[in-house]
C-alpha cells in the first residue's frame, strides 16, 4: 500500500512539472515586441555617457530607437523561434531552436551570430507581458532585465 501511494506521489509531482513546463513553453508562444531594456538604461544614463560629445549621444538615441522598434522574440512553434541581433549595423531576424528548463523556467536557445548559446530567465509572463533576465555563464542572473509586450494576433 505506501509503495502504491508513493509511485502515485511520484507520477502525480512528475506531472505537475510536465504541465508546468508546458504551459510555460505554450504562454510563451506569439511575437514580443520589446518594450524596454534596462541595459541601454544603464548605459544612457552612465556618467561616462552623460559626459560624451552631444553628437555621438544623438547617434547612439537614434540607432538604439531603430534597434528596439524592430526587436522582438517570436515563439512560432514550441521547439522554434526568431530573435533580434545586431550584425554590425544590420538588424536580423534570426532563427533558432529553443526549449525550456522546467526546474527553473529558463528559455535557452543558440544564435549563429558570434555563435553561442543564449539563456534567460521567464522573470514574469502574462498573456500580455514578458521580462526576460539574461543568464551569465556561470548560471547567475543577470544585472539587466529585458520587458516584452505580446503582439496582436490577426
């Protein structure tokens, strides 16, 4: 009887994760559209940047407005995305293979530019709303933290 209750315990705690991660990797599916990258907040507003030419700024507000307003994440299927990297001066659409970790909901993907294996966090995501931590190497969180609004669907 206990040997019963436990495999049942077992099956069902198993479950609950399996269901966990697919819902994750479901919810995470449609087009995000970046709303605000706290890297380039950091950046913008660093001494360092402050005291620079007022030209070079301009130039650096100008592209980075152009880099956010085409970045975005698309979960198109549950094994398969797209994301935004910057080659030099051109802005890419890149394709890519993704998963979730269930024991932590971290989304991890590769991109070819540079190439290298990407990890984030899910911080929160709600039917409209995403904010993504980048992991670092050794598996820490980030400084930074990226936030996503969900695109319409036609």
């Amino acid at each position: 009887m206990k040997r019963h209750t436990l495999l049942l315990g077992i099956l069902i705690f198993s479950s609950i994760f399996t269901l966990q991660a697919q819902s994750l990797q479901e919810n995470l599916l449609g087009k995000w559209k970046l709303t605000r990258d706290e890297g380039f907040e950091y950046v913008a507003n660093s001494p360092e940047f402050m005291a620079g030419p007022q030209e070079e700024k301009d130039k650096f507000f100008d592209w980075m407005e152009e880099v956010h307003s085409k970045s975005y994440k698309n979960f198109y299927s549950l094994d398969s995305m797209t994301s935004t990297i910057v080659d030099r001066k051109e802005i890419i659409q890149e394709k890519s293979v993704w998963n979730v970790r269930k024991t932590d909901s971290v989304i991890t993907w590769k991109i070819r530019f540079a190439p290298k294996v990407i990890q984030a966090k899910v911080i929160k995501i709600t039917d409209q709303e995403l904010i993504l931590g980048y992991l670092n190497q050794d598996q820490t969180l980030g400084r930074f933290k990226t936030f996503y609004k969900k695109e319409e669907t036609n």
